[in-house]
C-alpha cells in the first residue's frame, strides 16, 4: 500500500470507525448487494491474482459466500495465480485452490470459445487493469466482450480502479489496421493511456458493437476520476508479477517503452518499471526532463530477461508527484536521450516499438530528431476527440 492509502487506513483505525477502503471496487459492491445480478445463474469467472477485496478475499472466494453458482474459471496473461512471467503460456486444467476447471485465455487462444461459454448464463469479468493499451487485461476484456456477445452469454464486469486515475490522458492513438495490423497489444480504441475504468472500456466498445453483447457493469463505490492509487486506500495487489507497485504502474505507461530497445527495463530486479539501464548506458552524459518523477543513477544486475548477470548502468525512478506525473511524455524523452547514445539499438529496427504503440508515429519523429515537445503535442487532437467520444460511457 502507499504511504498515503496507509495513512487514511491507520486514522480510520485510531478515530475508532471501521477500517475499510476509501474506494468499494465491483466485487465489493456485489457482496454489499448481496450478490445482485448474479443469484441463481451459471458462472464463469474471468479472474487472477488481485481480483480481490481490501481485505484480500478473492473473487472466487466471496461469490461461493454469497451462494453464487461458479462453475468455470478463466485464466488471462500471468495466469489465474499471476505467477507466469510476461508472454509465457497459461495452461488451461484445474485450479487447486478451488477445485474448479480453469479454461487459459493465454495459451492456444485468447479468446473463449462458444463450448468454452457453454452452459453459462453469465461471463463475469474481474480484472485489476493498467490503464494502458498494451498492457493486455483490456484486449481480454474486448475478446471476452465479444465472445459473450456471439454466445449471447451475458457479460458483467465487476469495475475497478483505474490506476492511472480517470482523466490522464496520453499517447497516440492507433493507426488504421491496414497500417500496423491488430494484435494482443493494441486491440483498445483511444489514446495509448486512454483514461477510462474497464467497466467504462467495455461500454464504451459495446454500444460501437453491430451485435451488442448483454452487459452489466457493476460500478465501484466511492471513485473519482481525479483518483491515482494513492487516493484510494487499497492495498496494491500486483496484476502481474512485474507491475509490483502503485509507483511502478504510474511509470509503466513510459518506461516500459524501454521494451522496445536494448536497455533493461528492470525485469529481474526488485522494481521492474522503476530501474533501467544497460552495460553501455553512462546515465552521467544524459539529462532527461520527467516531470512529476525524479531519475537517481543507479547500478544493478538483473537476474532475468535482458543482461542477464550483467552490471548495468541506469538510473532508479522515483515519483514525486502523481498529479503532475506524465509518464508516456517520461517513455518518449527516455527514447529520444538513449537513441542518441554509442550502443543503443532499436528491436527489431524501431519494429517493436511500433507494435507496442500501435503506430508507426512514434518511432518516425524520433528517428526524425522530432523534440520531445513536438512528439507529445502530436497527440493532442486525439486527446481532445477521445475525450469527446468517451462522454457517453463515463460512469464517474
């Protein structure tokens, strides 16, 4: 938990009230209800690690409480656990913690199939997101939305934060599919941050469907959309196992465009997403504006992924400010300075780079010398139509 969420806990404690969250998510909502629209229904639960409440009861666990008829589990990316590492493969099988039979949305297919969606009434979603399209949670809950859709299966996403908050925006917006082609990265309409809940994803995507799927978005409690996780008095449950902090899903947006170049972006470390460097990186020759963040010089060996073994030269991010945080515009002035740099290399030549992003913009105007001022304020009409588009699926 943040030093701020754990403050709100402990004066909740000391004035003698009952300690709970600032924020209720879904799932909570749903036990306060009483299990409300789900009684008397076959389930299927879309589900991982920190689909839980504050106390840290799991989804499963809360519904089989409340009664509820759970009778198939689903796994996405990192697994129904979140022990898989990142693009490792989710087997379908049983879980041990429940007994119940797990279908993998990581494996052969990312999508449910209609004999994966047989015999439920209802395909209920609970996933913790990153507010970022190329972080997969929200194209499983697209596929899922649309499988449901096809199977005429209902589809009921139990919302949570947004941990980026509601209103940052940022980034470019996919290109056309004829001109990067739609994959599990960058499947999410609107900017790459694109400043919605999931439960506001799914309806915003649904009323743009031909063949709408049956959906309930069961709202959280609570939220505001100016909220980053420090104002919400939860404990951070990791979604993955690299996204391991509040402070590390605030950067991500940014630094983990590092995965598309030859500098560790932290993997096999303590902080993924908070320490970045390589063997050829002097961090002393580069000077990086990063507003709302502070970049310290560091030195560390990852234990995993890239340099594995290897003393690398970085630095440790550190936020500062998440009201003032840009972390996309933090990503863009971390390319511009490295590209710059004896030993840095593009994957894939600049390849990776357009299919994390979803447009082959990003890579242009830097290779381009672009400014970081110039490349940030490219997407500001974007910005500006998203936020209009958006309007009528905003739930907070």
């Amino acid at each position: 938990m943040s030093l701020r969420g754990l403050a709100i806990l402990l004066l909740l404690a000391q004035s003698g009230a009952a300690v709970q969250a600032v924020v209720q998510v879904g799932l909570e909502t749903l036990e306060v209800d009483a299990g409300a629209p789900l009684a008397g229904k076959r389930l299927g639960l879309v589900v991982h690690a920190a689909s839980v409440t504050a106390d840290g009861r799991h989804a499963v666990d809360v519904a089989r409480a409340l009664g509820l008829d759970v009778v198939r589990l689903f796994a996405p990316e990192h697994g129904l656990r979140g022990r898989a590492a990142a693009g490792e493969r989710v087997d379908g099988g049983r879980d041990a913690a429940s007994g119940l039979p797990v279908v993998s949305l990581y494996g052969e297919r990312r999508k449910p199939s209609s004999q994966d969606l047989a015999g439920l009434d209802a395909l209920v979603f609970d996933l913790q997101g990153a507010g970022v399209r190329f972080y997969t949670y929200v194209s499983t809950l697209l596929l899922c939305l649309e499988a449901a859709a096809e199977a005429d299966v209902e589809f009921v996403v139990l919302d949570r934060p947004n941990p980026l908050g509601g209103e940052r925006v940022e980034g470019p917006v996919a290109a056309p599919r004829d001109e990067v082609p739609e994959s599990f990265l960058n499947m999410a309409p609107g900017p790459l941050v694109y400043g919605l809940t999931l439960g506001e994803m799914a309806l915003y995507v649904n009323a743009r469907r031909e063949r709408p799927a049956r959906l309930t978005v069961v709202p959280m409690r609570g939220w505001r959309r100016e909220m980053t996780w420090d104002d919400v008095g939860r404990p951070w449950v990791a979604p993955s196992p690299d996204l391991r902090s509040a402070e590390a899903a605030l950067a991500y947006p940014g630094t983990a465009l590092l995965e598309a170049v030859n500098v560790s972006e932290g993997r096999g470390t303590e902080t993924p997403f908070l320490l970045f460097g390589a063997p050829w990186l002097d961090p002393r020759r580069i000077a990086v504006d990063a507003p709302g963040f502070e970049l310290v010089p560091a030195r560390f060996t990852p234990n995993d992924s890239k340099y594995l073994g290897e003393d690398c030269a970085g630095w440790r991010l550190r936020l500062r400010d998440a009201a003032t945080a840009q972390p996309y515009r933090l990503g863009v002035a971390l390319l511009a300075a490295l590209s710059r740099q004896d030993g840095f290399e593009w994957i894939d030549g600049g390849a990776a780079l357009t299919r994390l992003v979803g447009t082959p913009r990003l890579f242009a105007a830097i290779t381009s010398g672009k400014s970081v001022d110039e490349i940030v304020a490219a997407d500001a009409a974007g910005h500006d139509a998203w936020r209009v588009e958006r309007q009528g699926a905003l739930l907070y």
